[in-house]
C-alpha cells in the first residue's frame, strides 16, 4: 500500500519522469557541473598523489556546497506542490473520499516530489569520483557527504509536503517553506566550514548525528500532514477549503493580524461594507479586498513571525557585534524580499486565466493601465509593508551605534538598495505573470530569472577566487556585479570605522561604479518590463488563449 501498490506513487512518477523538462533539466544539471570540474581541473602535466593539495580541497568543498544550495532551492518547488496541487485542481476532495490511507498519499507524494532530485545527486556521483585521485579527500568524506545531502534532501521535501497540508496554494506553501529552510540551510554552511579543520567530527555529526535528527523530523511532520488529511476541514464547492476569517483569527496562537488597526490595515484592509466609490480602479479594489485574502491569513502571520524571529539575533549580530558585516543584514532582508514578494504578484494575470476570466477582463472598457497598475500597486502594498517590517532594526542598529553615525551616506545607499530591489522583484513577478499561462510556471521562472541576476554574478567571482582565475578574468567578472544587490552592498565605500573585509563578492571594496552601476541597469530593467507588459497587454495577443 505504502509503496509497491501505492497508485499516488505510480501516477506521480510516471507523470513526473515522463516530461521533457525532466531529462532537461538533468543533462543541464550534470553539464554544469562537469563544467566547473573541468574549469578546476589542474593543469599540471605530472600530479604527486601522495600530497594533500588544497586545490582539490576547495574543488570538492565547492563542488558539495553547490550542490546543496541547488537541493535547498529546488526541493520545495517539486514537493511544496504536492497537495496543494491537488486543492488546485479541484481533486483533493476525491483523494480524500479514495480508499487510500492517508499516510500512503502523504509517502507517494513525498516520495514522487523528490525522486527526480536524488536522481539529480546520485548522477553527479561519477563526476565527483574523478577529483578524489587529486587527493585532499577520502572516499568516506565523499560518501559522508553525500549521505547528509541526501537526508538535507528529504528533510526539505518533508518541509515542503508538511506547508503544502495547510495551505490551498502552492505559491503560499512554497514561500513557507523557503522561509522555513533559509535559517536551516544557513546553519548547514555555517556548520560545514567552521569544522572543516577537523575532519573526523564532521564525518561523525555528518553521518550519525544530523541524519538522526533530520529523520525524526521528517516522520513527525509526515505525521502531522497524514492526520490533517485524515481529520479534513470543511470544503465548500469544488472542493475548496472553507475560511472563516474572523474565526481563524480567535483560534489563531501568536501573531493575529487586525485589519482595523495599525499597521495591519497597510496591507490587510477591512471588510468591505460599502459599495464602490465612482471612478476608483475596480483591479485594485477586488484584488484588495478579496483575491489575496481570500484564502486566510496563515501565511502571512508565519512569514512575520518566522522573518522577525531571525532578524532580532541578526540585527545584534551584524549591526552591534561584527559590524564589519554589517551589510550582510541588507542581504537577509533583500533575500525575504526575494522569496516572499514574488508570491503576490506572479499569479496576477495567470490566476485569471486558471479562472477563464481573463477575456473577460479584456474586453472591458479598462485601459492597460489600469489593469497592470490595480494588479502590481495591490502586491507591491503588501511585499513592500512585509520588508518595512524588517528595515526597522536596520534603522534602529544604524541609529544606536555611533559607529554608523560617520557612514550616514553608506546607509541610505542599502535603504536604496533594499527599496529599488523590491520594486525590481515586483514588476518582474507581473512580466512573467503576463507571459506564463499556471501560476507555478510564473512563479518558478521569476526566481529563476533573479536568481541568475542576483547570484549568479558573485558566485561566479567566489569560484574565480576559489580556483585562482587570472586577474583579468577577476576584473571582467566582477564588472557583471551591477546586476546583483549583493555585489552592489558589498561594494558600498565605509570609512574606517566600518572596513570590512569579503574577498568572495568584490575584489575592490568601496567600488562605487559597482553601486551606481546596480542603480543604473535596475531602472532600465524596470523600464524595459513596463514596456514589454503594457504592449502586450494593449496588443491583446494570445492572452487569452
């Protein structure tokens, strides 16, 4: 039942493994990999075995910490729609009425989420094979790693499954469970270098410890999304989960969102008791007061919640302890804002075609701008009070320590830097709403194109350093940060006071051609998207299809 005869298992595999993106993606995944081998790989005509080269160490570490950070961002986007999926299609209720136990769905889902992924891990075994003959690890580091990738991975299809129980949409299951994963996958890296003198204990914690516990976790909240599935809540028509707002505010434990007051009001309005005003955008105000709040509030109270509990240790750290680093707390809250404003707008058009109401919004007498400017200002609101949250401990770290108080100028550049990213990730989010045709495809693709502007750019730089890229290579990479805030933060000029030290993101610290630059091609990125969607939403060509 659990696993020869699981027919949730079959059906997910063969739907999964039968796509084209499947065998794509794969053959993308081991090709870049194979790339940054044979990048790596030394030139040396003649190689001493019996040595201990560092080389190699810094390959092999690269090589296993980008490989986890690629499971942490890839493995809520196959499972985190495992049953949300099912509510969106309007088949829970049907899965719900089958004879299947509960805990048999829950394990194929799981399981089918995540065997494409470990596909993906176990592939790149032979690469990695190919660097233990350069020395500096042994065959029982490679397996202990991999053994803790491996649990990494199904701890955060775990995570992703457990979000998707309670939720109705997998955009709000899935920013759950990146903000869920983002502290752990932090700790993860954390833990690995700062042990990475003393091989031994971290092959011991690696192999017996972590497992250990990522695996009791894994069954609790296993558990946890096969009872709720058991003990359903109520479901209205096609097989919807009915919300009470007031009443999920009264059971609510911690965080309770009051739209009647401040500052809840700024992005949870009130009920609509009155009727339209004349001449107000009817966009804005149906997407206001019903499209986003229509589904509860859970979401929004664990992603405060959860964001507020990491930022209070991270402001003490970053602007009061090591306020070397005190950039590294405009990374948190450009990376919350990253995972979690894309979440509002990236269904704004296609929800309306899932709903085949899109023709209709189209032969209306609004104008195009009326239509991107209710849809964008309504998720704009919303991802811009959520990121405010988290400027006030910047501002207040930056106000109680004198030592700011001389870099004034560098402060208002990472508010700068913070506020226009916000706006970037929006109108992003919108495009490729306007241009996908499933709310997840819209999704996926607008982490998939910030991510390849925003990291892609240091990466590459840290792996120059790591491998000792000429000079020149260094410069011209470096050059690509204008696309990323982080090589942009990085890059701020400090006094002495705040000089700090990052060799991994920019070369000359306080290059301010870095920043201007960021500036300068974030406005006409944010230029050129407004452009693309007003002509495609004015030619009105295929949008409703």
């Amino acid at each position: 039942m659990y696993l020869r005869e699981n027919p949730v298992l079959q059906r997910e595999l063969l739907v999964n493994l039968r796509k084209h993106r499947s065998f794509v993606l794969l053959a993308v995944y081991q090709i870049s990999l194979a790339l940054i081998v044979l990048v790596a790989w030394p030139a040396d005509l003649k190689m001493d075995l019996t040595s201990n080269p560092a080389s190699a160490q810094k390959l092999v570490n690269l090589f296993f910490l980008g490989q986890y950070i690629i499971a942490s961002l890839m493995a809520p986007s196959f499972a985190a729609g495992a049953i949300t999926g099912e509510k969106e299609r309007s088949t829970y209720e049907m899965l719900l009425a089958s004879p299947l136990r509960p805990g048999a769905i829950v394990f194929g889902k799981m399981v089918a989420s995540l065997t494409h992924l470990g596909m993906f891990v176990i592939a790149s075994l032979p690469i990695i094979v190919l660097c233990l003959p350069l020395g500096g690890v042994s065959l029982y580091e490679v397996l202990a790693a991999y053994l803790g990738l491996l649990v990494s991975i199904v701890l955060f299809g775990a995570i992703g499954v457990f979000c998707s129980s309670y939720f109705s949409r997998t955009s709000n299951s899935l920013v759950v469970s990146y903000i869920v994963i983002l502290p752990m996958v932090m700790g993860a890296i954390f833990f690995w270098q700062t042990l990475e003198g003393q091989g031994e204990l971290r092959l011991k914690l690696a192999a017996l410890v972590i497992p250990a516990f990522s695996l009791t976790a894994v069954i609790l909240m296993c558990s946890a999304a096969a009872g709720r599935m058991l003990y359903p809540p109520d479901f209205g028509s096609e097989g919807r989960e009915v919300i009470d707002l007031e009443r999920e505010a009264n059971e609510a434990v911690g965080l309770v969102i009051q739209p009647d007051q401040f500052p809840d009001r700024l992005f949870a309005p009130p009920k609509k008791r009155d009727l339209m005003a004349d001449g107000r955008n009817p966009v804005y105000d149906k997407e206001l007061h019903s499209e986003i709040f229509s589904q509860g509030t859970l979401m929004l109270r664990l992603v405060i919640q959860i964001s507020m509990l990491l930022a209070i240790p991270l402001m003490g750290v970053f602007l009061f302890w090591k306020i070397e680093s005190c950039a590294w707390f405009s990374v948190y809250v450009i990376v919350f804002n990253l995972l979690v404003g894309p979440v509002f707008l990236s269904g704004s058009m296609t929800s309306e075609r899932e709903r085949q109401t899109l023709s209709l919004l189209l032969t209306t007498t609004l104008t195009p701008w009326q239509i991107l400017f209710g849809k964008f200002i309504v998720g704009f609101r919303i991802s811009s009070v959520l990121t405010c949250f988290l400027l006030w401990p910047l501002l207040l770290g930056t106000a109680l320590n004198v030592s700011f108080w001389s870099n004034w100028y560098a402060v208002i550049e990472m508010f700068c830097i913070v506020a226009i990213v916000s706006l970037a990730n929006s109108v992003i989010a919108l495009m490729m709403s306007l241009y996908s045709r499933k709310t997840s495809v819209s999704l996926i693709s607008t982490y998939a194109v910030l991510l390849s502007l925003y990291v892609l750019p240091p990466s590459l730089l840290a792996i120059a350093k790591t491998l000792d890229f000429s000079l020149s290579n260094i410069r011209l990479i470096e050059r690509m940060g204008i696309t990323s805030p982080f090589s942009a933060l990085f890059s701020i000029p400090l006094d002495a006071n705040l000089k700090y030290r990052f060799d991994g993101l920019a070369a000359n610290l306080g290059n301010q051609q870095i920043v201007l630059g960021y500036f300068l091609f974030t406005c006409l990125l944010i230029v050129f998207s407004s452009l693309m969607m007003f002509a495609r939403l004015r030619s009105r060509r295929g949008l409703a299809g």
